[in-house]
C-alpha cells in the first residue's frame, strides 16, 4: 500500500501480502490463512458489507469465520454492520453501503478535497495511479491513519509480534 508522507507506522518488521482477491476466491485465502495461523485482515469497499453471495461477509461465512456476522450485515445499519464486520478482521474507508458514499473518489475526496482532481493531469485516469500520487502528495488523512493503526491492532490480537 503506498505511504502518506506522515504516517509514522513501521510495518517493516512484518511480512505483508496485500492483493486483491475477487469475490469467488476469498474464502480460499481466508482458509488458508486460518489453517496455517497466518493473521489476516480485509480492507474492503461498502457494499460488499451488504451481503448477498459474493459479498464479503458471505466469503467469510464459507471460509468457517463467524456465521452470525452474516446475519448481522444483513439485518443491520451500515454502522452496525461496518462495527461488526471490524470485530471479524474487516474493515472499511466507506461511509455507507451505496455507490456514491462506498466508491474510490467518494472516500478521497472526503479525505484529501481535490486532490484527485489535482493528481489527474499528472498521472492519468487510473485510480490506483491517482491513489498513489496523492498518498504520496499529502498527509495522512486522519480517518486513514486510524484505520492503519485499528488494522495493526486486529493483526496483535491474531497473533503479530510488536
């Protein structure tokens, strides 16, 4: 992941794997990690909190982690599903599980104003290109670092050495 300027986190002491993994394959990840007690975490968009078959918390489900988190996102607020979700080594930038407050530019616009607008001229129309140059362009917004630091917490507790 790329580092904001400021953001005063070592993580080289650990191994990270950080990928991206469609919604049929998850479940395959989870269970592995879990087999061989590799502590894992999620970072995901809003919607896939919803549910359904290939949401997230449904991948969770058939990789054996906690079956009542599925009928919490389901019968939940936003909120409750975004805390619940938290408790199981999940977690979320978005505000809510629908398109404009869950996409890309509606979470860095929130947290950095203009800056994807700012980034685009420079670095063109991909989001992970504009992602970066604004991480590497701006402080640390505030709701990102507490996710860094809620995510290194949810790793301790799984096992992670200081």
């Amino acid at each position: 992941m790329p580092g904001f300027r400021s953001l005063a986190m070592c993580t080289t002491k650990w191994s990270v794997i950080c990928g991206w993994a469609c919604s049929a394959r998850l479940s395959t990840y989870v269970r592995f990690a879990e087999a061989y007690d590799i502590p894992w975490a999620i970072v995901c968009d809003g919607k896939t909190l919803k549910g359904g078959t290939k949401g997230v918390i449904a991948q969770l489900r058939r990789a054996g982690i906690s079956p009542q988190l599925a009928t919490t996102a389901a019968t939940s607020s936003f909120a409750d599903a975004s805390i619940a979700a938290r408790l199981h080594g999940v977690f979320t930038l978005a505000s809510d599980w629908t398109d404009e407050a869950e996409a890309f530019e509606a979470c860095l616009n929130a947290a950095v104003p203009g800056q994807a607008e700012r980034a685009a001229p420079l670095v063109g129309s991909s989001k992970p290109r504009i992602g970066r140059w604004v991480a590497m362009n701006t402080d640390c917004p505030v709701a990102v670092a507490q996710l860094y630091r809620d995510i290194v917490a949810w790793l301790k507790s799984r096992g992670v050495p200081d």
